[in-house]
C-alpha cells in the first residue's frame, strides 16, 4: 500500500471512529470499542507500522536481595546489563526503558537505552505488575509492550522476535 493510501485510510478511520464514538456515547462501549479503532487508526498513521516498546522495571531497594539488579558476576557485568543486551539485538523493538524511580541506575543503562523516572510509590511491596505497567503505558505510546526483567538474564533474542511476531500477525493478543 502506498504512503497516500494510508492517508485516505487513515482519514476514512477517523470519521469512522468519530461516527462511532457518538453512535455508542455510553462510558463502557467508548472504552470497549473505540480504543480498537483507535488504536488501527494509529497504526495506519505509522504507515501500517506497529510501534513495539520494550521495558524493565527496576527496583533499586529490594527487600528479599538488597540491590539483586545490580549485583555483578564473575567478570564484573552487572545483571541488569545480560536484558538491556538482549533487548538491543532485537531488531523489531523501535524503543527500549529502563522504569526505575532511581537516577541512580543511570551509570548501568547501555548505550540504546532511555531512562524513564517512575513514581517512588510504586517502589512498594504491595505494588502489582498491573501497576507498573498501567503507569508506563501512560507514560509511553505504543502499540505492543514488552516488559522484560532484569531477573531473567537468559532469555534469548529469538524469544522475543517470536513473541513479537505472532502478537503482530495477530495469532494472540499477548505473548
């Protein structure tokens, strides 16, 4: 398809997600059916594109391992370097975060990496992975999130790619 058919598409979707946006003005169609739209709708504005974020969250002061994210191994490559590697050699990721409330991982993030500042709040034990991820897609747009973790150095590149891809063929919602 070329860059003026998206346009027309992209044009096209959003009359028809204005019109449908009115059509079912209750609170619960508009969060059900119209988020799908728009979501196509951005996608199309990509050019057909679909945007993938990866993110790892941090937590500098755990309670169980006091700093387990940063601890090294026997060359000195702190843990939190094998994921940022990994998430670097995947080459369908367009952005890749370290979520940390901490200016203090800065030092440990690679060269491809940004830092994104999160909320001291969610450094708590009662925090959920629900929360955590709510806030960085507040934070961040995108269309497929992928949340890695640092705790889990050995997951390879292929895996990813993988999950990716039959999220964007869409075989699954998630992966």
């Amino acid at each position: 398809m070329l860059a003026k058919d998206y346009a027309n598409l992209t044009i096209c979707l959003g009359i028809l997600a204005a019109y449908i946006w009115r059509l079912y003005s209750s609170a619960h169609i508009r969060f059900c059916i119209c988020p799908y739209i728009l979501r196509f709708y951005a996608i199309c504005a990509r050019g057909g594109m679909m945007k993938v974020v990866a993110f790892v969250p941090i937590k500098l002061h755990n309670e169980r391992t006091p700093g387990k994210n940063l601890k090294t191994f026997y060359d000195g490559t702190p843990l939190v370097h094998f994921v940022q590697k990994t998430l670097l050699q995947c080459k369908d990721i367009d952005e890749r975060y370290i979520f940390c409330s901490s200016e203090s991982i800065k030092p440990y993030i690679l060269d491809g990496i940004k830092f994104l500042k999160r909320s001291e709040n969610l450094d708590s034990k009662e925090t959920l992975c629900g929360d955590l991820i709510r806030a960085f897609i507040n934070a961040v747009d995108s269309d497929i999130y992928i949340m890695a973790h640092a705790t889990l150095p050995f997951v390879r590149v292929e895996t990813y790619e993988n999950c990716i891809k039959v999220v964007k063929d869409g075989l699954y919602t998630s992966s």
